[in-house]
C-alpha cells in the first residue's frame, strides 16, 4: 500500500508513525524546500507545494496511492487539493481518503454538547471555509464512488505544543470567560482515531476530540 498526505505537519507526522508498517511507500508535501529534507529523514518522500498551481511529481504519485490524507486548510478558493488534484484523485480511486477538518464548524453552543449530526454554525471566515470544504469533499464521495471520512479535530497538543511549552515561552495566556470550555485532543489520539477508521473505509464524519471538556 502506498500513503501520500497533503500537508505533512504535526498530526500527519504522528500518523505516520502509528501506520508506518502497514505501507511499503509513503509522499508528504511541503510548502518549503527547506523542510524537504527533514521529511526525507522520517522515511517521507517529500514533494513542494504551495496550494495554488500543480507541484512537480505529484500527479505522477496519486496514480499509485492506495491512501490520501488531507491536512491542509481551505481558502477563499476552496479546498486547494480538490482545486489542483481532484480528477487524478478520482482516476487512481484511492482505498481511503481522510481529510483533517475542525470542530470549529460547530460554531458557539454556549458549552452544550454537540456530536457528528450536529447542525453546523461556522462563525469565523476560516470555519465558514472549512464547512465548504467538508462539503466538496463528501460530494466528492458520491460522485466518485471513493470512501472519504471527515475528521474534526479540537485543540491539538502533544510532545512540543501544549500549555507547558507555552509557559515556557512566555507565551500563555489566561482567559477567564462565563462558561467557556475548551475542547483539546492529544495528537497521539488523532493518529489513533485515524489509523482505526482507516480499517473501515466508508464516508462518514467522525470528531476527535477528549473525552471532557477544559
């Protein structure tokens, strides 16, 4: 089997770490020539691009790619990878396509709970993205008969990117609002979530988030 993620950042590099055994090849973007190399070390065949125009090799690595992961945010455009790759996408028929989507699309609850089929209520500009690009996406689904499985994800931290290194930094923040609460998911556990929805290939939506609230 062959992986080849858009957008090789933290989470994705997690995920490869949990799935490395299951895939004889695996690609990763980058917008930054100078980040190629250290995907090259991690055993990631690195590939440049910036969203906007087709990078060199990679149409050529989606005819071979049994899976595609999806990190990279939406624009005013829409979804980058749709608008550069969707028919070699459709051609190749991938066993499985994941797309890294936010729980920022439910919008404000005032601390209510909320699950998958929950009504979506974007409020900031890049939310409002986000819920088009899930929607593209899932027609995406239907039109080519290929599984794709939307995971929205809370607050990500892990080795490196939490509240400890924040203090350290100087960067912490403390914010006191009347029933605020914060959602937060380990990257661990998205790298999990991941790898287990991944052996159940059907479109579908999924939030991966902590079991409580912060």
């Amino acid at each position: 089997m062959r992986l080849f993620i858009f957008g090789t950042g933290f989470s994705s590099k997690a995920f490869v770490e949990e799935v490395r055994d299951q895939f004889d090849w695996i690609g990763g973007t980058t917008r930054s020539p100078e980040k190629a190399d250290a995907l090259r070390n991690l055993g990631i065949e690195p590939f440049i691009f910036d969203g906007e125009t087709k990078g060199e090799r990679i149409a050529d690595a989606l005819k071979t790619a049994t899976h595609v992961l999806v990190s990279i945010a939406p624009d005013e455009a829409g979804d980058p990878v749709l608008n550069q790759y969707a028919s070699e996408i459709a051609a190749a028929k991938p066993q499985w396509i994941g797309y890294l989507s936010t729980v920022g699309v439910y919008g404000n609850h005032d601390g209510a709970w909320v699950d998958e089929d929950t009504t979506l209520n974007p409020v900031s500009k890049r939310s409002v993205q986000r819920v088009t690009a899930e929607e593209s996406w899932l027609a995406f689904a239907q039109e080519n008969d290929v599984p794709v499985q939307i995971f929205r994800l809370s607050g990500i931290y892990g080795p490196g990117r939490n509240a400890f290194e924040n203090f350290k930094k100087g960067t912490a923040r403390r914010l006191v609002k009347p029933v605020q609460v914060f959602n937060r998911i380990h990257v661990a556990d998205i790298a999990g979530a991941l790898k287990a929805a991944m052996a159940k290939p059907s479109t579908r939506v999924f939030n991966v988030t902590d079991d409580e609230p912060a």
